[in-house]
C-alpha cells in the first residue's frame, strides 16, 4: 500500500496523516479516512484526505486491515 497512489486509499480505512501546520516537523495524527481531496491519480508528498474528525493532512502511511 503506497500512501503516494490514491487507489491505495479508500475511505473508511486507517492511515496516519501529516497536518499543514506539522509538516516541518513530520508529526503524524491517526485517523481514519472520510474524504479524498487529491484528484490526481499519484502525488509525490502524499494525497491530501480529510479524516472523519474534520482534520485534512496528507497520508504518510496506510494502516494494514487484519
């Protein structure tokens, strides 16, 4: 699961996201996905999701379902 390919990312699923404002630090949220904002198929940093607390961050990296 590549955080950079956005068929990798569905909503529903868990990732860990960076915000904006962490994003000179590299702090990542955990969260789960509500929303898509990237509309490219590929994105270098990451797509940009919105979680289902309302916060938006681009994916660093899909939690894998068990």
């Amino acid at each position: 699961m590549n955080p950079q390919n956005r068929s990798d990312i569905k909503p529903g699923i868990s990732v860990d996201i960076v915000l904006k404002a962490d994003q000179r630090t590299g702090k990542t949220t955990s969260g789960t996905v509500k929303d898509i904002l990237t509309n490219s198929s590929f994105h270098p940093h990451g797509i940009k999701v919105r979680l289902t607390d309302g916060r938006v961050g681009r994916v660093k990296t899909i939690h894998q379902e068990s």
